[in-house]
C-alpha cells in the first residue's frame, strides 16, 4: 500500500539550532517527492521537487534531500521566521501527502 | 511562476445559501486540478479530483451533489456548496497541476477560502 508517513509531528528548536524533518515513504513507481510550507491560514507553498535517489535542493536555510525510501529537509540556524507547517507528497499513480510537522521555532 | 488563485479568501454567509468558490491557474495550463478541505491543526483532506472537461472523481463520503466541482478550461475549476450548513464551515483549498502533461509536476495550492456559515 502507497503512503507517505512524516515525522517528528511537532519540533520545537531554538534560533539557530539545526535540524532535519524526516518524509518516508513507500509508493510504487516514485515520480517525483514535494515539500511544502504552509502558514496558518494559508494554503501550502511550493518549495522543491526531488525526482531521484540522490538528488538534493537548496533554498536559503533548507535543503531537501532524497533517498529510495525518504527524504530529509534538513533546517540550517532556522529563524523565527521558518516557524510553519511542512509537508510533504509524493506522486505516484497519484498524489499521497503526509500529515507535516509541526515547527516551531523559538528567539 | 506556478500561481494559483482563489476567490474569495472568506465568505461569511446563512444557513441554506449555496456558495461558489474559483481556483484559477495564472500562469500554466492546469490538466488536473484538486479540492481539499482542512480542519484546525489537521492535514489536507483530498476532496475531488477533475481533469479538465471531465466529471469530478469524488473521494469517498464526500456528497458529490452538494459539493459540485467544474473545470471547464486549463485554468478554472469551481466548487459549488449547494444548500450549505454549518457542517460545512472549513477552510477550503485548491491546487492544480500539470502532472498530467509531463508526468511529475508538482501541486500548486491557491491561498484558502475559509467558510463560515451561519
């Protein structure tokens, strides 16, 4: 069975403390792994696409990396600012989202 | 690039009114697009799914006579609350893509329309 399972669901850090949010996921016939922030209120906004095993993105503090099993977005001195919701989704025969994370990140 | 956009972002109305709501793609051709409803501090839960020119594809228990979807071109879709209660009051999203052109293309999401009904 295709799903996609995200962990830690909520993660408190302090200004500057890195960290990496976890995406496993089992599907058949991976076309492509999605991460996405969403703010409260707010619909999820686009930030990586990862195609294949190895793969990584960067985008200012985050760095999406990608395995045949998960992936990981890695958070680097994260601000106040990162605080949101991040999900991630995998497309197969069709989209399955995990549930996110929770991040919270405290001055 | 990749913008979508929802309309209203808030609609405050009574009980037995039907409530109309857009998902545009501004800037790409959407081949599929999605609805989703999302409850406080829970995760997206798809809706509906329609390809351009199609019926709607309905996840199960969603009332496909009371939450009516059309996407009559690439870059519109509208989901129609018919006779809509205060059950029904969450925040709504849309996304679309192009997946279905090239495969592996992402969802992009519209901002949310939060519906309150009275």
């Amino acid at each position: 069975e295709d799903q996609v399972t995200q962990s830690p669901e909520a993660l408190r850090l302090q200004e500057g403390e890195s960290s990496s949010l976890n995406c496993s996921y089992t599907v058949s016939g991976l076309r492509g792994l999605f991460w996405y922030r969403q703010d409260p209120g707010k619909g999820p906004e686009f930030l990586f696409t990862l195609y294949s095993a190895g793969e990584e993105k960067e985008k200012e503090r985050l760095k999406a990396t990608l395995t045949k099993k998960e992936s990981f977005l890695h958070i680097t001195a994260p601000k106040p600012e990162d605080s949101a919701t991040y999900l991630c989704a995998v497309l197969g025969n069709q989209f399955y989202f995990g549930t996110g994370t929770s991040l919270t990140v405290i001055p | 690039g990749a913008v979508v956009s929802q309309h209203p972002s808030r609609v405050i109305c009574k009980s037995g009114t039907s409530v109309k709501i857009e998902c545009r793609s501004l800037d790409f051709q959407a081949t599929t697009m999605f609805w989703y409803r999302q409850f406080p501090k829970q995760s997206l839960m798809l809706m509906a799914t329609s390809n351009e020119g199609s019926k709607a594809t309905y996840e199960q228990g969603v009332e496909k006579d009371k939450f009516l979807i059309n996407h009559a071109s690439l870059t519109l879709s509208t989901l129609t609350v018919t006779s809509a209660h205060p059950e029904d009051s969450s925040f709504y999203i849309c996304s679309a893509s192009a997946f279905g052109v090239a495969g592996n293309q992402p969802q992009h999401f519209g901002d949310g329309t939060r519906l309150s009904i009275l």
